[in-house]
C-alpha cells in the first residue's frame, strides 16, 4: 500500500475532531518547527521538491524563499477557491482534515516571518469555512495561535474569507484584489506577490493541498518525500477522477501512476468503453488522445509538457468513446466565456466569439469555415492576456481540433445534410 499523506481520513476516523488529530501526532511537526531556524524550515521545503497543487506545479520551498527577510508585515494566502471544473480535492482536505491545513500554513507563516494567514475559501463553500473557523477558535483557545505560540515568541492568527463564487478569483492575484475588497480582477505581474501581495505587502500564496503536506514533511524530512513519487514531482498527489468511469473520486496516490493505473483503481472505464481522451487537469489543460503511449505515461509535472498540456491540480476528467469532442470543446468554452473577467481584449472578446462560432453547431448550421475560424480565434488569443485563463481558453479549441478533427467534420456533415446532426448531451457524462 503506498503512503497517505493527506487524506489519512479514510484511514483515522473523526480526524478532524481536534483531540483526534492531536491523538495521532497533529502539531508535533509545528513544535520541531517552532524549534528551528525559520531559514532552516525552508531549505528543508525547498530540499523535499514539493511543487505546488494548485496548478502551476511551482517549487513550493523556491516560492518561499523569495520572501524578504526584513522585518516588515507580510502576509501568507491560502489558496481555497477550488474552482476548476473536476477538482473537488482540497474540499475534502478542508472538510475531513482541517488541521493538517491549518498546521501546514502556520509552518509556513512561521519560515517567512507571516504575522497573519488568510484563508481564500470559494464561496459555495460556506459549510466547509465554519468547519475552518471553529477549528481556528479551538487552536486559539489551545494557544496555538496569537500571541507567543507555545512560548516560541512568534505571533500569528488566521481569519478565513469567503470569496463570491468567481473562477477568476483562483488566480493569485485575482485573489489578492479580492481579499482587499477590489473587483476580483488579475494583476499585471511582475511585482509577483512575494515582493508586492496583500496591501502591497509581500505575500505567500500555496494551494490547500500544498500547504497540507508541510507537517509530514516537517515531522518525516525532506528525504522521506523525495523518495515517493518521481523526480518531477515528490510526494502523494490526490487526483481527482471524474467522467466516463465506475467510481469517480478523489484518489491519493504517489505521482508518478499512469493514467492506465488510475483508471483501473477508478473502477475502469463505465460500460466497458474505451477511453477516448483525457483531460488532465480539468478544463484548463489541454485534453490527451488516449493513445497507448500517453494511457503508460508516469505522471507527474514535467511528463506531460512535450505534449503541450500538464498535470495541473490533476483533476482528471475522463472521456469515453461515446463523448462528441466538438460538444465537449463547446462546454468548456462557454465555462471560459463565462468566467473571462473581461479586463483584456483578447481574452473578453475571443471567448465571446468562440462561443457564438460554437453555438452553430448545436444550431446544424456550423460551414467548414468555422473550424479554421474557431482555430484561428484561439491562435489570436494566445500569448496577448494578462492572466493565464485567457491561454486556458484556448486549449479545448486548438487540442480537439488537432487531435479529434472528426467529431468537427461530421458536425459540418450534418450541416450540409450528409450525416445526422450530433445530439447534445444535456448533462455532462455519467459519474461527473
Ligand atoms: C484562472 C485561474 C484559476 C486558478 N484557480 C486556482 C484555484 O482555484 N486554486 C488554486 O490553488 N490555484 C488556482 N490557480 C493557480 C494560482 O494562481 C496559483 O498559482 C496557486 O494558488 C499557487 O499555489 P501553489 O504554488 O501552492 O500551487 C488558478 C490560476 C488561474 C490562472
Ligand atoms: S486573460 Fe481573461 S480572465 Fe485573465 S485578466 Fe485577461 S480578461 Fe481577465
């Protein structure tokens, strides 16, 4: 059986009861950390090779280590807006394992010399931010928080935001405007949010999931998270699965797995289809035909790159023989539409008229014209938007045209009168 890092739920029942956690070793990690040199924590982050899950995969020990080290007010942001379609693992974390969370940014609140922590929680998950509050009052009143934790001398506490329900505000900066009150709009980077972040303060901002693993790593070592998983990328990753297979969830599992391997432990592809491609990290990475080679790829953040897509927060979404790519390019570009804060053009405009270019093929009226023009729509847009969700947008485009141009020629059949006009699905596949 490989080691649980982060979803030891399934295993300790009620972990998120404070005694219970405190039972089976919660904040013995953060008491050897209040021991060390803050510089030393880092180095031992930035030794484990934890790269961050909320998409980008960064070295998380790199990131901190940009802080500065003059003794100026400086902000840690945790990054719980878990908007990307498919994703549903920090969810769990939050809501089975909350002090392990609660734990890991302390960790890092107390490396970079953080006085307070913000926790950026996604505002459909209101139920899951009075789980965090309540557990922030328990570790208040044990002295775990506020002034002179444990008699160490250092001082933090945490307040949990919720945030509007925006897709946009997952980006950091995004986020950042949000917290102080702004419209929940990117900023021009650089100043990156480690020089410039909350209130112009320099900032920290980690994913939940990311921020989870800092008490094992403290308490096991660097070493012991190296050696699970791969050299481009150390540790557990959870991975969530969803679409055309048995049993969608979350699965915690060493990187490095294959799709092949995932896939089995998910229960196998639903009616006994075969898969027909993958989407590796929700909407945003470019989907993968489901070739042999990339079904035996070991997965972690550097192998899927010469394929011009990435692991991402590893939600993967499955797509079976039965999915019509053209139907599912067009949900994710209306999802982009939707979500586009509209401060760029390329991006405002191009996801405005990929959607319209889409619509004609639930309309039976999409001429071959169109594909160039939605292909060429997306080649407009990229490399000219402020954040990354205008590149995000243009991935299911360019990625189903190149690698599933058929499912586009028969709807354009259908529109001619030479085939039957593809039937929308209006729900998305079974299990998601
Ligand atoms: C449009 C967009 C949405 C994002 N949504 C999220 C999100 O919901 N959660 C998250 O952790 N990161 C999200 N990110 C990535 C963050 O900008 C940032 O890279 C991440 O929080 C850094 O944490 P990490 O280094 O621990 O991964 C998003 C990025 C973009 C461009
Ligand atoms: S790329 Fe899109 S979402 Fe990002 S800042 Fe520009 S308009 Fe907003």
């Amino acid at each position: 059986m490989s080691e649980i890092i982060l979803l030891r739920n399934r295993e300790i029942e009620n972990l998120r009861n404070y005694d219970v956690y405190v039972e089976h070793g919660g904040f013995e990690a953060l008491k050897k950390t209040l021991q060390m040199d803050p510089e030393d924590v880092i180095t031992e982050v930035k030794d484990s090779n934890l790269r961050g899950r909320g998409g980008a995969g960064f070295p998380t020990g790199v990131k901190w280590n940009f802080m500065p080290r003059e003794d100026v007010t400086k902000y840690v942001a945790v990054n719980a807006d878990e908007s990307e379609p498919g994703t549903f693992k920090d969810r769990e974390i939050m809501e089975e394992n909350p002090y392990q969370l609660l734990e890991g940014s302390l960790i890092c609140a107390y490396a970079v010399g953080a006085e307070l922590v913000y926790i950026y929680i996604r505002g459909e998950y209101w139920e899951i931010a009075e789980i965090l509050d309540e557990s922030i009052e328990r570790m208040r009143a044990e002295g775990l928080l506020g002034q002179d934790i444990l008699g160490s001398g250092f001082s933090c506490d945490m307040h949990v935001h919720i945030g509007a329900g925006a897709y946009i505000c997952g980006e950091e900066t995004a986020l950042l405007n949000s917290l102080e009150g702004k419209r929940g709009q990117p900023r021009i980077k650089p100043p990156f949010p480690a020089q410039s972040g909350l209130y112009s303060k320099p900032t920290v901002v980690n994913n939940v999931e990311t921020l989870a693993n800092v008490p094992w790593i403290m308490e096991h070592g660097a070493d012991a998270f190296k050696a699970i998983g791969t050299e481009g990328g150390a540790g557990t990753k959870i991975f969530s699965v969803s679409g055309c297979v048995n049993k969608p969830g979350n699965y915690e599992l060493p990187l490095g797995i294959t799709f092949r391997e995932l896939f089995e432990i998910a229960g196998g592809i639903t009616d006994g289809n075969q898969v027909k491609g993958i989407l590796p990290a929700g909407a945003s990475a470019a989907i993968l035909p489901a070739t042999d080679e990339i079904l035996d790829m070991p997965l972690d953040y550097e192998s899927l790159k010469p394929y011009g897509t990435g692991l991402g927060s590893a939600s993967v979404i499955v797509l079976d023989e039965t999915v019509d790519m053209a139907w599912a390019a067009s949900k994710m570009v209306q999802f982009f539409a939707h979500e586009s804060c509209g401060q760029c053009t390329p991006c405002r405009e191009g996801t405005y008229w990929l959607e319209r270019l889409y619509e004609r093929i639930d309309h039976g009226d999409l001429d071959p014209e169109d594909v160039e023009r939605m292909d060429s729509v997306a080649a407009q847009m990229q490399g000219k938007c402020i954040c990354a969700l205008g590149e995000f947008a243009v991935n299911p485009v360019m990625a189903t045209i190149k690698h599933f141009r058929e499912d586009y020629d028969a709807a354009v059949a259908a529109a001619q009168g030479s085939g039957d006009i593809p039937v929308m699905p209006e729900t998305t596949p079974a299990g998601d």
